[in-house]
C-alpha cells in the first residue's frame, strides 16, 4: 500500500490508476491525512461495496394493501389523527 498526496494524484492519475487495476491499493492524503482509497474494482466488490439486487425475490411476500393508508379508528387510537 502506498500513499500520495492530492497534488501528486492530480498529476499521475492515469498511472495510479493503472497501478490500482494491477493490483495494488494506494491511499490518497491531503497534509498527510488519509482522505480516499484507489483500489481494483474487484477488490472493491469483495470488501461490501457492491449490492447484490433481487436476493429476496420469491422469498418474501408483501401484501398489496401494505403501504394502504390506517383505518382511522387506528389512527385515533395512536392520537394521530
């Protein structure tokens, strides 16, 4: 892991670039304080940052009248209405 500062990021970002889809991850500070992460983009994938869409789907059933407004009876007994 390497570390670079934003001024020197600006002007090597297509080589840093590279160097990350190679492989490698490289943080890049501002005074030396970490501020962002360059890092493949499978690398990325493992670590959480994708979502995986329709993992629910025909698993969990949703009633159509599920986001139906409350019975106002309900809603007197809550006092919010």
């Amino acid at each position: 892991m390497r570390t670079v500062e934003i001024d020197e990021a600006e002007t090597h970002l297509l080589a840093l670039i590279e160097e990350a889809a190679a492989g490698e991850e490289i943080i890049i500070a501002k005074a030396g304080t970490p501020r962002a992460r360059l890092v493949p983009v499978e690398a990325a994938k493992k670590s959480g940052f994708a979502a995986t869409f329709g993992i629910w789907n025909d698993k969990v059933w949703m009633s159509d009248d599920f986001d139906a407004p409350l019975p106002s009876e309900m809603l007197k007994e809550w006092g919010v209405e």
